[in-house]
C-alpha cells in the first residue's frame, strides 16, 4: 500500500502526523514493503487502543481485540494466498462466517483487491494481534515450503469453516467481535475466558474458541417460571456498580442492570446460558414476542449468541440472518431484527453464564463505549455470584 504525502489518510491528520513524519514513515514502509500505518505502530509513535476507538466511531466498523488472537489461527483461509500481498497491506482473513469471510486489517482504509471478491466483511484489528498472526504465517510456511501459492486471485476459497463477528457498518463487531467488536467488539475490551478450539469469531469484539462454557452445576441458576414485571423503572448509569452491590435477590438485581442499559438500549434482556443453550430470563418492556421465562433455544449453528459463547467476548453491530438468530428474534420480537444489538457475555469461573442483550438504532449503538458495557457485565457477574454463593457465617 504505497502511499505518497498527498494522500495522508485520516488517521494520520487526526493524530497530527507532521510532513516529515509522515515522509519518513512511507519511505520505511516502501523499504520493509509494509504500510506506513504499522510502522507508527511498532514505533510507538500511535496507540493502537486509540486507533482503533475513534476508527471504529468515525467509520462503524467492527472491531477486534487483542485477545482474539490468543486462539488458533485459521491457517487454512491462508493457504492459497499470497503472504506477501497480505503482509504488505497489513490484511488477513480471519474467518468465515455465514458465507461471509472476516478480513481483519489496521483501519478503515480502503485496500482494494486485485481482482473482484465478493463476500468479504472488514473489521479493524490491532496490529499487536495482526503481527502476531502474521508471524505464525510465516512461520507456518517455512515449515511447510510445499505448501500451495497462487496469486491473490483466489483470495476466497470457498466453503471455510465456521466463524463469527460482524462487521459494523453495517456493524461494528465483534467483536466484536468486537468483536466488539471491537469489539469487536470488542472488542475493544472483554473479560477473558480460558483459550481454546478453533472455532470462528467476533466481538467483540474478538478471540476465538473456547470450551463450551456451562454453568458451574454447584450454583445453576434455575429458570423458574415466575411472574415477570417487564415495565423497569430507569436508573442512572452512574449508579448502576453502587446499586448492583447491595442487591439482595435475582430480581432486584435483574431490574438493576435492565434499568441502567434503558439509558443506552431501547429492548432489554437477560439470558441464562447453559449446556449450549440460551435460557430466556429476564427482559424489559418493548420486546413484541410471546415470551415465557425458561424459553431455551440451542445455539446448534453460527449466531452472534454462539459468537459470544464461544469467544466470550462482547458482540457489537448488526444481525446476520441464520438459523439461530432468526429463531430467537422470531420468539422474542415478532421476526424483526434490531438496527444494531449488543450481546455481552457474563463470566463466572472462566465460564460464560449468562448474556446481556440490549436493542438500539445503528447511530446510538455507534455512540456506545463498549468497555463501558463490558464492565457493566462483569459487575453483573459479580453481583450473580454473591448472591448464588452467599458466604456461610461460622457461629
């Protein structure tokens, strides 16, 4: 990606890259045939937190956290692919999902492939985990000098294994799948869940495969069917880690945080997640389906809940149809898909337990702080434990 000093992107008019840095910086990247953009990085001369924080709210991509990459690479999307064109726009794919396949790269920047290549879904990832991925590539083929290469023609092989994180623009995911995301998604920030099999992802926020999480069987949380007030009272944001601390029971805590996410989402709900299924809980008023608590649905195929579980990372941008999500948004909202949803995942004993899914339009989820909503869950996670597993007084 050769660039000139007439063409100083974005990124670096909004973090004051002068002429002559800028000059130096395309002159490096021209000489180890890379991007000027990954040569700030490695210099230190940008944060790629803050890249990737005001790149996902001026473009509405989806984002991916450094987490993500701490999972499998998925080495067979790479193997028909030209490394050095890759590494020399700093792009990788990263998955593929739903007949879709995730491209991560540095920003928002147009990259434009040298031939058409249909089905591709962007996301901006950081150059900590993209290096890192890169390097297990050219790892990867030195051990394998064998190994099939073609041009860059064939940047899409079809059929690859399953993988999950949106992009945003449609997104911003995640991941985040991040994504998240970001994300995404989330990145973007998220709790960390043990790494494990290779298994697609997203937000949020980002990172990919872990065990299929269940609930500890010492403390499951039961979906009795009781009555559900769904008309929640709203409660400042700014209280809402105050509140969550002193909650005495489940239902107070789950109007707790619902009454708190009314100041961001428009629908509100609480899923319970266990033995690869979500558990329908607690929701706020809006929600137009014939809801009952204990309602499950099996996360048998790709959606952005399997996303969520199988990364535990926030996801954080638009819905794919797909069998999954069609069926919980058909049970829960009458079949219509929300503009923008995020999905952050609840985490107890390096286990996802639970989901906390809100509803909004495209412009306020564009608007959120994702390890705002992060934090919101772990508070949450926190709160659930203590009132699963009350501490015993010794008389």
């Amino acid at each position: 990606m050769s660039q000139t000093q007439s063409q100083k992107p974005e990124w670096a008019q909004q973090f004051k890259i002068d002429d002559d840095t800028w000059t130096t910086l395309c002159s490096q990247a021209a000489r180890q045939k890379n991007t000027p953009l990954d040569v700030a990085l490695d210099s230190g001369l940008l944060n790629e937190n803050k890249l990737i924080a005001w790149d996902r709210n001026l473009s509405g991509l989806a984002s991916l956290n450094t987490l993500f990459f701490n999972g499998e690479p998925p080495i067979h999307l790479w193997e028909k692919l030209d490394y050095h064109w890759c590494r020399a726009q700093a792009c990788l794919p990263i998955g593929e999902w739903d007949g879709h396949v995730y491209w991560a790269k540095l920003s928002s920047e147009h990259i434009e492939f040298p031939v058409p290549t249909p089905n591709v879904i962007w996301v901006i990832a950081p150059w900590t985990g993209v290096k890192k991925w890169f390097s297990q590539w050219e790892t990867n083929q030195l051990e394998a000098p064998q190994a099939l290469k073609i041009d860059t023609g064939a940047i899409l092989p079809a059929g690859l294994a399953e993988f999950k994180m949106p992009d945003a623009n449609a997104v911003d995911a995640p991941v985040g799948l991040s994504m998240s995301t970001p994300q995404i998604v989330s990145l973007t920030l998220a709790p960390t869940p043990p790494p494990a099999p290779a298994v697609a992802q997203a937000a949020p926020i980002h990172i990919p495969p872990t065990p299929q999480p269940v609930m500890p069987p010492a403390t499951p949380i039961a979906p009795v069917a009781i009555s559900v007030s769904t008309n929640i009272a709203n409660l400042p944001i700014e209280q809402l880690a105050g509140r969550l601390k002193i909650t005495s029971n489940q239902e107070e805590l789950a109007a707790t945080l619902m009454g708190s996410w009314q100041n961001y989402f428009t629908k509100v709900m609480i899923l319970l997640y266990q033995g690869n299924k979500l558990i329908i809980w607690r929701w706020n008023a809006g929600w137009k389906g014939q809801i009952k608590v204990g309602d499950t649905i099996t996360l048998d195929t790709p959606s952005i809940f399997k996303i969520v579980a199988d990364t535990g990372t926030l996801y954080h941008g638009y819905v794919v149809a797909g069998p999954v999500n069609d069926r919980f948004f058909h049970q829960t909202d009458g079949g219509q898909y929300p503009d923008h949803v995020t999905v952050a995942p609840v985490i107890a004993q390096g286990k996802v337990v639970a989901m906390l899914v809100g509803t909004c339009t495209k412009d306020v989820g564009r608007s959120l702080i994702l390890g705002r909503l992060e934090e919101h869950a772990g508070l949450f996670s926190t709160a659930l434990m203590r009132l699963l597993n009350p501490v015993q007084k010794v008389s």
